[in-house]
C-alpha cells in the first residue's frame, strides 16, 4: 500500500512541474526550477510603535512582503538573500531607521528568524528580540541593544 501511495504522490510532483512548464511556455516566459527559500527574516514591531511606520528591504535575491499586524504596526517578511537585504524604515514626518541585524546572524533551513523590535518614540535607537523558529526549547531569545536606529542625515 505504501509504495503504491508513493507512485501517486511521485506522479502528482511530476503533474505539477509539468504543468509550470506549460503556464511558462503559453505566457512566453522562460521556465523556472523550483527554487528553495532557505533565508527568513521577519521583522516585527512592539505594540508601542507607531502605526504609520513603513518598512521595505532591498537587495540581490530578495523578496519581501509588508503586512501589518492587529494593533498597526508592520511585519516585514524578508526571502531569499536575507542576509544581503538593505532594510529601511521611514514616518510620513520624513524619519527614517534602519537595522543591519539579519547580516549579521546565522540562517538555517529549519525556520525563519523573528525579530521584534521594541521601539521607543523619542528615542534614535530601540532594542532588537531575535528568537528563530522552533528552538523555544532550546535557546533563549538574545535582545541586541541599540540595533534599530535612526538614520542621520
């Protein structure tokens, strides 16, 4: 029964590739492996900050997604090269911040790197929480101090 079940799972993986390589051909594009997403950084903000922040990263490789959480403040989902991503912070009153944390830590393929950034209004730095994906059991999360700072012009 179990090799059986492997065949059909093994023909719907076959189905599936084929049936990218036909949607690329039609659209005129060419076709793509599948391609492993092995750095996650997600970047999150404490409940005290401000809700018009907007954060984007940007680099070789890198894909992002903002959305925003139930009290306002940002999620930045960061792909790909996680470790080259420029991130950038901003406010509508001209404010920018930035961190360089995710080239500094260690990426696995176990999970993404959650990074909560306890940030201070009135303050030019705020503190960083970095906890990975199921290792609650294992590490302690590590708050990088001052990691979150403002941009000087």
């Amino acid at each position: 029964m179990r090799k059986w079940l492997n065949w059909i799972g093994l023909g719907l993986m076959a189905a599936a590739a084929a049936s990218m390589i036909a949607a690329d051909a039609m659209a005129g594009e060419p076709s793509r492996g599948w391609e492993p997403t092995a750095q996650k950084f997600y970047l999150q903000f404490s409940i005290f900050a401000p809700g018009d922040l907007t954060c984007d990263a940007t680099g070789p490789g890198v894909r992002t997604k903002l959305s925003r959480g139930i009290t306002g403040a940002p999620l930045l989902r960061i792909t790909g090269n996680a470790d080259q991503a420029r991130i950038l912070c901003s406010r509508p009153d001209g404010s920018r911040y930035t961190t360089d944390l995710n080239r500094t830590l260690r990426y696995n393929t176990s999970g993404a790197i959650r990074a909560t950034v306890t940030f201070q209004p009135g303050q030019d730095t705020g503190s960083v929480l970095v906890q990975r994906d199921g290792e609650n059991d294992r590490l302690v999360p590590t708050v990088y101090p001052r990691a979150f700072v403002k941009v000087q012009e």
